[in-house]
C-alpha cells in the first residue's frame, strides 16, 4: 500500500529539474497502470498498513485519481509550452494527488476528515496560481468558505464519537441509534455541500468558470466523488436515524437535479453548462446512497467513476476550443464542425456518454441508481423520469448548439487538434466505454 504513496512522494524532488514534465508524466502513467494491474482484490479492507488500507470501493476511486491527475498533465500542456512555472504546477498536482490517495485509502474517519480538507489546498493555488479572469479569486474564496464552514461541525461531532466508542477506526464503529441528531445532520452537511448538493452547489459553476482546465479535471473529475465516498463510509453510523430522515435527503438531491437542469438551458458558458450538469448527475448519486441498499451503494460508484471520466473529457473539450478561439461563450463557439471537424466526432462521443446512451458507464450507474430508487418509493419515478430526459435535453442543446449553425464571421481558419489533444481525449473515452464490457465488477 505504502510503496505507490512513496513512488508519487519521491516524483516530487524530480519537479526541481528543469525539463522534468514529460518525465513526471510518464512516471505518473506507469504508476496508475502498476497500480491498476497490482492491487486487484474483492476482500473487505486489503494491504492494510497502520492506518491505511484499501477496500473494493476505494481502489476505484483512487484509481480514478491517479487516472485523471496522469490526464491533468496531458491537458495542461499550455502551461508548459508557456513556461508558466510548469515544476510548481507539477509538483502541485503531485502534492493533491498525495492527499487524494490519503483520504481514499483512510482507516480512521479523523485521518479522512484531514486528508479530505487538505485536498482543497492545492485545488484553491491551482484556480488562484493559473486561473483566467481576475474573479478566481472570489471563486477560490467561495469554494474555501463553502467547504470549510460545512466541515467545522463535522470535526467537533468526530470528537463526540470518539468521546462515546473511544476509536475512529472505521470497521470498529457502530451505529448509535437515535443518540444524537445532530451528527446525523453536520455529518451529511459536511459530505453533502462537497458533492455538491442543490442549495449549497453555487460555489462549483464559479469554481470551474474561473479554474483553469487541469483545476476544472481534478474539481469534476474526483474532489465531488470525496463527498460521496464519506457518505458511503459513515453511514454505518447513522443507519437507524437514515432510515427515519432520508427521504429529506432524498427528495431534496431528486428536485435540486430537476431544477438545476433546468439552469443548463439557458447557460451561455460552455464550462457553467458542464458544471451544472455535474450537479444534476451528482444529485442522483445523493439519491442513490440515501436509500442505504446495496444497489444505490454499487450504482453510485459506478455513476461516480462514469461521471469523472466523461466530465472531465467534457471539460477537456471546452478548453480546446478556448484554446484556439479565446472564448467559452456559445454565442461565440458556434458552427465547430466547420473550424475543427475532427473534434466533432468527439464532442459527439463525450456528449452521448453524458446522456447516459449505451455502451457508457454512466447507463449501468443511473440503471443500477433507478432500481434503487425505484424500490425505495415508486413515486420517485416522476422526478427520474424528468432528470433523464432532462439529462439528454441540455446534452443535446451543447453538442447542436457548439457544433452546428453559421460560425463566428471573425474566425475564418479550419484548425486541427494535436496528438496530445485526441490521446487525451482517447484516454477519457476508451475506460468511459471499456469497462461496460466489465460489468459485473461494479455489481458483483
């Protein structure tokens, strides 16, 4: 367990060389894919060190961080051809990657509880260090606010418990009925605002707009997934006050999707419309753990991991085009399969992964979600049914909208992608639609 934390902790010193990039990038590819082979096992908690281990639920997820931080190399290559202190921006990377892998593999909810702030550090130097508009540092203050202000009431309610059971060691916990309500209510508050849920969501589409692509990856791509990976893990905690007050949760994440996709139609931002969708797609996940069974648990996984790896390539895109035209705006970005054809295709693929068509991930995760839902309440069917079709509508409105119509009359160059672009893109879509073939590993 501790040999991949030492592998990514001695990538650091090589950031002080100069030229150090493509070397620290293919080191990062290596160790995803060593750790991908290595580490494959379906017992309860495996390679278990004094305070670390790793269970079936966690290997994806860090899996998934090491993917998408290799990836946030990839995509940021402007930062290196610019030479905008590109070894600080490594070793940045390096340093959230470090405390992702930390909080995904914690055995004790105090070491999660750290670890899981500490991660918005290096998020808020990369929105502040390397972000577009001078209003990054409103979005950086947002999403420190936001996250820290839920999270102080978590850490006094961890006290508590280690105050009644004496340990904050995970398999050891135990439920305490309907001891005290209040750390039903600051334990979801602090996971819930991460995710984030409807009503506390406005610090994300700030936090994307004004990031710059590699923050807008790892934002979409893992620190949502964090919330719901602490979720997971205490809900052993809370199981007899969920089973009362769920359905608050519940209902509230089903009708915050369905208002918030109504937000996407009238975004002008390609970046706030992928933000937002985020937090429709992330609104079914809440649902899908609140009903505390075995297929919410395993069909928010799934969606998680399909939802990190097609926003991320979504986000991927929009900066392309900002790359070449200097504007996110759809007014501007219109008419793309004139300028950039072969981007096209991929836009298409991206976008039809979104809306959940097969062969993607996210159909098995927001299956898997429906059933689970669905046993909980039949009536919840109403919502789902708009969220999805809602889901394919805005999806549908960014790829026609980007990609067809009269183009912008002050761009008037057909432009290509470089290799780096499509690898990058490949990258984000062949796992996004390979590992439906392995399906039963995500519902074993």
């Amino acid at each position: 367990m501790l040999k991949y934390l030492f592998m990514i902790i001695f990538l650091i010193p090589l950031c002080l060389l100069n030229n150090c990039w493509w070397l620290v990038h293919s080191l990062m590819f290596l160790s995803s894919f060593i750790f991908m082979v290595l580490v494959y096992s379906f017992s309860d908690l495996s390679m278990i060190s004094y305070f670390f281990g790793v269970d079936y639920f966690s290997f994806n997820l860090i899996l998934l961080s090491f993917w998408i931080c290799s990836l946030m190399i990839t995509a940021s290559g402007s930062v290196y051809f610019s030479s905008y202190h590109s070894n600080f921006f490594i070793s940045i990377i390096l340093f959230l990657l470090i405390m992702l892998f930390c909080s995904f593999s914690s055995l004790s909810l105090f070491s999660f509880y750290i670890f899981f702030e500490s991660s918005l550090v290096p998020t808020l130097l990369l929105i502040l260090g390397w972000g577009f508009q001078p209003e990054r540092l409103q979005a950086g203050i947002y999403l420190i606010f936001y996250t820290l202000v839920a999270s102080l009431p978590l850490l006094l309610v961890l006290f508590k418990i280690y105050n009644c059971s004496c340990t904050l060691y995970f398999p050891l916990l135990i439920d305490f009925g309907s001891y005290y309500f209040m750390f039903y209510i600051f334990i979801f508050l602090a996971f819930l605002v991460s995710m984030p849920m409807f009503l506390f969501h406005l610090w994300l589409p700030k936090a994307h707009v004004e990031a710059p692509i590699s923050g807008s990856m790892i934002l979409a791509g893992v620190l949502l997934k964090l919330g719901g990976y602490g979720i997971f893990r205490v809900m052993k905690l809370i199981s007899f006050l969920g089973v009362k007050f769920n359905y608050f949760w519940l209902s509230l994440g089903l009708f915050g999707g369905f208002v918030v996709s109504f937000i996407c139609f009238r975004q002008a931002d390609l970046k706030s419309l992928i933000a937002y969708s985020s937090v429709a797609h992330m609104s079914m996940v809440i649902g899908g753990l609140m009903t505390m069974n075995w297929w919410g648990c395993m069909g928010s996984l799934t969606l998680m991991i399909g939802h990190g790896l097609c926003s991320s390539g979504l986000f991927c895109l929009s900066n392309i085009i900002y790359e070449r035209l200097g504007s996110r705006s759809l007014l501007i970005n219109k008419g793309m399969i004139n300028l950039m054809p072969s981007m096209s295709l991929w836009w298409f693929l991206l976008s039809s992964s979104n809306m959940a068509a097969p062969p993607s991930l996210n159909l098995f995760g927001e299956l898997g979600l429906l059933n689970s839902i669905i046993s909980w309440s039949s009536f919840s069917f109403i919502m789902l049914i708009f969220l999805f079709f809602f889901s394919a509508v805005y999806t549908l409105y960014m790829y026609s909208y980007s990609q067809h119509g009269l183009y912008y009359s002050g761009v008037y160059t057909c432009s290509l992608g470089f290799l780096r672009e499509y690898h990058l893109l490949l990258l984000h879509w062949l796992p996004l639609n390979i590992l439906c073939l392995k399906s039963e590993y995500f519902y074993f």
